[in-house]
C-alpha cells in the first residue's frame, strides 16, 4: 500500500554547500518548480527502433551477443543503437554483480528503482529480476527535452509493452510502499552532482533517501546500488550504514559495452533483523 508521507527538505546540503553553490541552486529550484506547474505533455514518445547494431568493436560484440542469449533478448528492435547499448551495458553490470555477490536470481516481486530519469533502462530491470511489478520513482519526470516532448513522455513509451510497470513522478524520500528489490543507479550523496544535473539542492538529502529504502525494503529485501568508482562507493556507503541497514557485499565493475572511468561499484544491501 502506498502513503504519502511528509518529504525533508535537503537539510544534507546546507552543512556541505558554498554560497556559489546555493545560488545556482535557487536557479535551477525555479525551473524545476516551473516545470512541475506546467506538467506539459505531448503524449508518449516512441523510439526509431534500430533493429541491428552496427560498428561494434570486436569486445562489444562479445559481450552483446552473450547478454542476447542467456537473457533472450533484443533491445535494437524495441530502440535506437544509443539506447540499446545503454541498455545492454546496465544488464552487463547487472550480471557481472550478481555473479560476483553470489546473489540468488529469484524472479518476481516488487522492484522499486529510485531516480530513474526517463526510465530508458526498465526493459533492463524487467529482463533481468522479471518482476511481478516493476516501479520507476523519478522526481524530475516533467523535465522537458529539445523536442518538446517530457520526460513522463519517453518514460511511457519504453514501459508501454512491459507488463505491471508504472512510473511514478515524485520524491522517493517520500514514497511509502514495500519493495523486494530496490535498486539506485548512482544516487546523489554529494552536492556536486545535483547541481551538475541542473536541480536544486533542496532535493539532496542522502541519509532521508536511504532512511527511506530502509523503511520500504521487505525483511530478506535486497537494495542494490550503483557508483561512480570508489569515493562516491565509500560515501554512499555510509549513507547506508547510519540509516541501519547491512553490506552484504561489494565489487569493482568492468564496463565492457560502454566502457568508462571510474570503473562502477556495485553494493549489495539489506535491512538489519529487528
């Protein structure tokens, strides 16, 4: 059962933020709180699918073709080469991880993703936990492309033939409902990277953001998480900790679809026994 509950403001922000810092983020506040009064839309948008990839090099081809036959699928058909290698890559991560962590692949139950942008990757999230439902919590969902069209727009049209997949446009730190897996692709835990992605620090509050995945994640839940390399992993991590839940395990990716530096880490955790 979902309840609202009272969103923290970003109290995290303040002990770390310049006053430079705090002047950009009263900027991007006014576009973001425009763009949640105007929640324009113009209908679900659908990607040119690309069908076939082209110009892999020898290590991408590997990969792909090995993710396409232990997971059968085909994400060049359903969206453009941009997409699909994106998404072949968060699978590859997702596979390296739980291969390294020995997790059991159960399938079905509840799968939260937090901060899900355009919800681009749900086609990965559904192909590798095959959810019974599958839910993308994004606080920025109105945000609007070049194209006019919004992100909800995009969000629409990758989860369209994905069977009980939602997509929801508010603040996870207010989002109340129980979750087997939840997963984070690199949240914010410093301020740096809220600004960078043009949002106001109001909604940078990592310990009220875990505190919440805590309070969400059923008993034997798993929170999955992902960094950007070992500094923000350590961050995170004790994030993590203060808010009372347990590491289970930890591991270095290698991108090997879309290759980059810092290497990923990926977490693995789970609530503390009451």
């Amino acid at each position: 059962m979902l309840d609202a509950a009272p969103v923290h403001q970003g109290t995290d922000a303040h002990a770390y933020c310049s006053f430079q810092q705090r002047v950009r983020s009263r900027y991007h506040a006014f576009w973001y709180h425009l763009g949640e009064r105007l929640a324009w839309s113009r209908g679900i948008y659908r990607e040119q699918p690309a069908q076939d990839l082209h110009d892999l090099n020898g290590v991408q081809y590997e990969r792909i073709a090995s993710l396409q036959r232990r997971f059968r699928v085909r994400f060049e058909q359903r969206a453009t080469q941009g997409t699909a290698l994106r998404q072949y890559d968060y699978l590859d991560l997702l596979n390296q991880g739980w291969s390294a962590l020995r997790l059991l692949h159960s399938t079905g139950g509840t799968v939260q993703d937090i901060g899900s942008s355009n919800f681009w990757y749900a086609p990965v999230l559904h192909t590798f936990f095959r959810p019974s439902k599958l839910i993308g919590v994004e606080v920025e969902g109105h945000r609007m492309y070049i194209n006019g069209y919004s992100r909800h727009d995009y969000a629409q049209g990758y989860i369209q033939d994905l069977p009980n997949t939602e997509f929801h446009i508010q603040d996870y730190r207010g989002y109340r409902s129980p979750a087997d897996i939840i997963t984070a692709w690199y949240p914010f835990v410093t301020p740096a990277p809220v600004l960078a992605w043009r949002l106001p620090l109001s909604l940078f509050a990592p310990h009220v953001l875990f505190s919440q995945v805590a309070h969400n994640l059923q008993p034997h839940g798993v929170f999955l998480m992902v960094n950007q390399g070992k500094d923000e992993a350590a961050i995170a991590a004790a994030c993590c900790r203060k808010t009372g839940l347990t590491e289970y395990g930890t591991c270095e990716l290698r991108s090997r679809v879309r290759p980059r530096l810092p290497p990923p880490i990926l977490s693995c955790w789970m609530r503390q026994p009451a």
